[in-house]
C-alpha cells in the first residue's frame, strides 16, 4: 500500500457508522460502514441491491452482508470462492432467492435469501453456454436470464430461458453501435426495454429482448448529462433510471427516454459525496442505496419523485 492510500484509507476509517445529512442536488444522505471486515464495515462494496425492506452488498472479500433499510447489520454469508476477485452485482430472481453472476470464476451462483447454495451453472469459455467474465444479471418478465460480460472479446448479452436453456446471444466488442467495451451491468424495465451498461464507451446502451438496438442515453464527458466510467444502473417506479459513474464520482438520473434530470453527488469522502461509486439500488420505497467503493460504506439518497 502506498502512503498515498494509507492515507486515504485512514480518512475513510474515520467515517461514523451511521450519519445523516442534506447534500447536493436537494436529496438526503444517510451513510453507514468504514473500512474493515467486521459485520457492518467493508472493504471496497461493490455489487448492491435492495430487496424488500433489506439491502445486499458485496465487496472484496467475498463476504455477502445484509442490512435492514435504515442500515443495521443483520446477517452475512461468504461466497465459496473469492481468491479470484468478487461479483460485481446481485439480483433477486422472483421466486425468492438471489442471483450472483461470479465474474472472475466464470460461473452463476444462486443462493437463498439465508445464504443457501442453490445452485452453481457456467463454465469458462466462449461458447453459447460458457462465460468468461459474467459482470451482470438481470430476469425477464418470463423469468428468463440476462447475463452482461466482458473478456476475451466476449463483449456480448446472453440470454437463457427460466430452466437455464440457451436461447441467444448478441453484441461483440468494439464502439459501434450494438458493440460494448466492458460491459458491466444490465437491466430490464418494466416495459421489458435490456440496458446495457457500457462501461468504457460511457454510455448505456439500449435493447429490446431480441437485442434490437432502441437508444443510446449517454456520451463521454463530465457535463451533466454526459457519462464517465458508467458501472451499474437501477430502475425507480416513478420512470426514471439510476446510473452510478465511477468516473464522476456521481449518480446520474435519467427519464427512460434518455432525457437527463439531475446529477447528485460530487468528489470526495463528505456525505453526498462519493469516492469511485461501482453500485446503485433503488428500493421499492424509493430509497437510492450507492455503495460508495473507495470510502468502503454506503450511502442512501432520497430524492425527490419525478411529476
């Protein structure tokens, strides 16, 4: 570790467990956690997503940790491997239990909500069934699986049917429209539009179910409205879209037509301020959970619903 990062990991530590505060852009912020692997406290947060009244978040040690909504520890669980590298996200998959899409083991993990193995599918590889890094997961209204992934060239969508049978495949590598540059995360509205979070063209990219390119909402820059280093995305029931950009350190929201709304959060280790965001979920009572990665916490908006 160099003494630059001691030291930034030193300011993050002394973050309180649990603080509350009005930020930019009019929204509330709640935080919670600091460095460390005790129960409550992370080590970089990565994959996050709100279920219900309870939050899950992984981050690099391979520890799944759950929260009520107002950030409480409740429970944790560990995945099997984790020497690799760790998942970058986590979905529910309708029927109760949790989708993990293992990104550096090349596989899909699904666990009840209790920590359960359920369930392990993929192998390394380029053909129609094998992965070779999986970044993102998502279901379709038929309980089909959409998976995101880089690697190798695999810069693609893959799609299986609710018994986990191969339907199709699109995408390639490249900054084409259709192509992907280190896809990171993926997405279905209720609408049943796939975005596609891509990530090194700074944008996000979007489907209809048979990979139909519909529109691009993004372009590089750091201008509001504009995209840098895009990670993860969520949905809000009021119309709108989250996405969380590591490369602006912020939260920008969209109308699902493209049309920009507002940016929140800035640089830095304050409350509404962010230290390379990787993930956003939004709750079912409209809470915008951001695991804020290089702070080593998370932090909850609330903002205001769109008319």
């Amino acid at each position: 570790m160099t003494r630059r990062d001691f030291l930034a990991l030193a300011a993050v530590m002394l973050i309180p467990g649990c603080r509350r505060a009005a930020g930019p852009a009019g929204a509330r912020y709640l935080a919670w956690g600091q460095a460390g692997r005790s129960g409550g406290s992370f080590i970089r947060p990565r994959a996050i997503e709100a279920i219900g009244d309870e939050v899950y978040v992984i981050d690099t040690t391979g520890r799944v940790q759950v929260f009520t909504l107002e950030g409480e520890f409740k429970r944790s669980w560990s995945l099997p491997e984790y020497e690799k590298g760790t998942p970058t996200d986590i979905t529910p998959d309708g029927k109760g239990s949790l989708v993990i899409p293992d990104t550096h083991y090349s596989r899909i993990l699904e666990f009840t909500t209790g920590g359960e193995l359920l369930a392990e599918w993929g192998s390394y590889g380029t053909g129609e069934s094998e992965f070779v890094y999986p970044t993102g997961a998502t279901l379709g209204r038929d309980g089909s699986y959409y998976f995101s992934e880089y690697g190798m060239g695999a810069e693609r969508v893959h799609v299986f049917d609710a018994d986990r049978n191969f339907l199709r495949r699109w995408g390639s590598q490249g900054s084409g429209e259709g192509q992907f540059s280190r896809a990171m995360a993926i997405g279905i509205d209720d609408e049943g539009t796939v975005y596609v979070v891509d990530t090194a063209n700074h944008r996000v990219q979007c489907f209809d179910g048979e990979g139909k390119l519909l529109r691009i909402i993004g372009k590089p820059g750091g201008a509001p409205g504009q995209l840098k280093y895009p990670e993860d995305i969520s949905f809000a029931s009021d119309g709108s879209i989250f996405v969380c950009e590591y490369g602006n350190h912020r939260i920008s929201r969209f109308r699902r037509d493209g049309t920009f709304v507002a940016c929140y959060g800035r640089p830095g280790r304050e409350l509404g301020e962010f230290n390379g965001p990787r993930g956003v979920a939004v709750s079912e009572s409209g809470f915008v959970f951001v695991a804020d990665t290089d702070n080593h916490r998370i932090q909850r908006m609330e903002v205001r619903e769109l008319r």
